[in-house]
C-alpha cells in the first residue's frame, strides 16, 4: 500500500470516527467498509449505457468509490446523506456525485426535487439495526417504488447483529418487499464481518398494509 492511500484511508477512519461521535444512533458501523463488501455492494450498479445510481448512506465513501469505477461514463450517481459533515467531506472528495444531504425517509421527495423518478440500482448502506419495523418497510418500500423493472437494490449486515430484534424485523421487511433476497457469502475481511443482500423484482403494496399482512399471515387471520 502507497503512502498516499495509507494517509486517505487514516483521513477516511478519522471522519467515520468523529461521525460516530456525533450521532452515535444513525452511525451503525465501527469502521468504514473494506474494499471487498463495497465491491459486493456495487456489483448491481449496471457497468453499461446511461444508468441511474442511488446510494443511501454514503458515509465516508468507501462504497461510492467503488460505485465510481463501475459507472459509466454519461451515468448519475446520486448519494444521500443525514449527516451533514459526512455530507460535504463526500461532495468535496467526489466532485461527480450528486451528494444529497437528507432523510432517507424523505427519498422519493429528495428524488423527485431532482427529477429522478426511475433508478437502475439503489446501494445501502444504512444502519438498519437501528430503525425500527415500520421505517424499515417505509423505506424500502420507497426504493421498491423507485427501482425500474429490471432494476437491483443492494444493503448488507453484520453477521454479529443476526440475533437483534432489528435485523430479523429487517429480514421479514425485504422478504415481504422483494420476491428475490439473496445472501452473499460472508465477507470476512471486513470490520466487523457482514454479508450483502440483493434483492430484485419488488412486490406490489404499501408500507403501511404489508406489516399488517405480514403479522396476519403469521398469526392465521386476515385483515379487517
């Protein structure tokens, strides 16, 4: 490793710390991810024509980087961003992405202000250990309504949090939102080890009557 990428990637940890220090609650990582789980992550993003990226979660970069490299020239990428400092850093470092600073909760709003109502890949990388069931089912129903037919989303997890409440409310969101969920293998040379998800060819509904239809299929009784 050259000096130069040595000295990036201490800037790079040195910002994901001072983030985390921050906003402990919306920051879900201990480092930022390594170049393989971004390769994982970016590996949906269509390496031909004139494609529409969305990255939710930037953080730090290390994912968009990657996304950079696969994209196409005459491709838009866009990356949205809650905290504001992360948020400039990455506008500043990667003067090609559309850095958005906002809610991820908002994202068909944020989208629609820029004139994006169709992307080809979404590419996550929030904490969603860390949200709740029904933000969870709200947001990636929103990326379901935004992904083109033969469109792919993109999100991983830490092998450590399977057991937490939040990630297996997190598994029964995608499986409810998506037809198709795969799982990666494990990615061990990461901080902590995760594994991706790629997920295609969303269902039909809404965020709020899939929960419910979900619980109900569980317990045996219909909706009223």
């Amino acid at each position: 490793m050259t000096r130069a990428l040595c000295v990036a990637g201490m800037r790079e940890h040195r910002s994901f710390l001072r983030a985390a220090v921050r906003n402990p609650r919306r920051i879900g990582a201990i480092a930022p991810s390594s170049r393989r789980l971004s390769a994982l992550m970016a590996s949906v993003v269509p390496a031909t024509g004139r494609p529409v990226v969305v990255e939710l979660g930037p953080g730090t970069g290390a994912v968009s980087a990657l996304i950079a490299e696969r994209l196409p020239a005459g491709g838009r990428h866009l990356a949205v961003e809650v905290d504001p400092h992360l948020a400039a850093d990455l506008a500043r470092r990667h003067p090609t992405i559309e850095v958005i600073t906002g809610d991820v909760r908002d994202l068909d709003r944020l989208l629609a202000e820029r004139g994006v109502t169709s992307v080809d890949a979404v590419v996550g990388g929030l904490p969603w250990s860390l949200f709740d069931a029904a933000d969870q089912h709200r947001i990636l129903r929103r990326i379901a309504d935004i992904l083109a037919p033969d469109g792919a989303f993109t999100t991983f997890a830490y092998t450590h949090t399977g057991p937490m409440r939040g990630a297996r409310s997190f598994r029964s969101a995608l499986e409810a939102v998506f037809e198709e969920a795969q799982i990666s293998r494990t990615v061990w040379r990461n901080a902590p080890p995760a594994f991706g998800y790629i997920c295609r060819r969303p269902r039909p509904g809404s965020p709020v009557a899939e929960p419910r239809a979900a619980a109900a299929a569980r317990s045996g009784r219909g909706i009223a």
